[in-house]
C-alpha cells in the first residue's frame, strides 16, 4: 500500500474482531486491502484477506489459517477497482462470523 493510504476500522459485535479497510490515495488506479482480524492473546492476527497488491487489476482473497498463515489466493474478476473494492467491504462485514469461525477452527 501507499504511504498516504486511507484507513477505515470497522468493529463488529465481538470485540476481540474487527473489519479493516485501506486504500491508496489518489489517482487512480487504487491499491486497496481489506481484512478480517481477530485478537488473540493481545495481537491482532489475519483471518481473510481481499487486495490487489500484486496488480491493480488482479483482485485476490487470502483465506488465513491458525497453523500455516496466509493461503494461495483466489483469483476473482470484477469490472472495476471500484466494484471489487465494494464486494470485499460487503463480504468482510456480512462474512464476518463465519470467517472467524473458520479461523478459529484452523
């Protein structure tokens, strides 16, 4: 991400998960990353990730696990940056309980 990324912290009903959204500033084309972490023992840790860090046009999700960490990603398409950017936001924050649940069994 951009040094001057913009940064949004979602939290949810459990305090110990939170929904994190950041993307680069202007102009386009924009790198962005949002992610469903969880607190364990005072440390926020990564249970999903959506980004397009390796290409601005190339839109992944990182499924995390508690024993190996970040996954091979999927690959999905979308029109726009704008549209993934909006499908990530919408699946993190809807997702949310089953994804840590997900995690925590890992």
């Amino acid at each position: 991400m951009v040094a001057t990324e913009r940064e949004v912290v979602y939290a949810q009903d459990e305090s110990c998960v939170r929904v994190r959204y950041r993307r680069g500033e202007p102009p386009p084309p924009y790198t962005y990353a949002v992610t469903v972490e969880v607190k364990e023992e005072a440390v926020w840790q990564t249970a999903r990730l959506w980004d397009n860090a390796d290409d601005v046009h190339e839109h992944h999700v990182h499924e995390y696990t508690r024993m190996e960490g970040k996954q091979e990603p999927v690959i999905r398409e979308f029109n726009s940056i704008n549209e993934a950017m909006a499908v990530a936001n919408f699946e993190a924050r809807n997702e949310t309980e089953e994804i840590v649940r997900q995690w925590r069994k890992s």
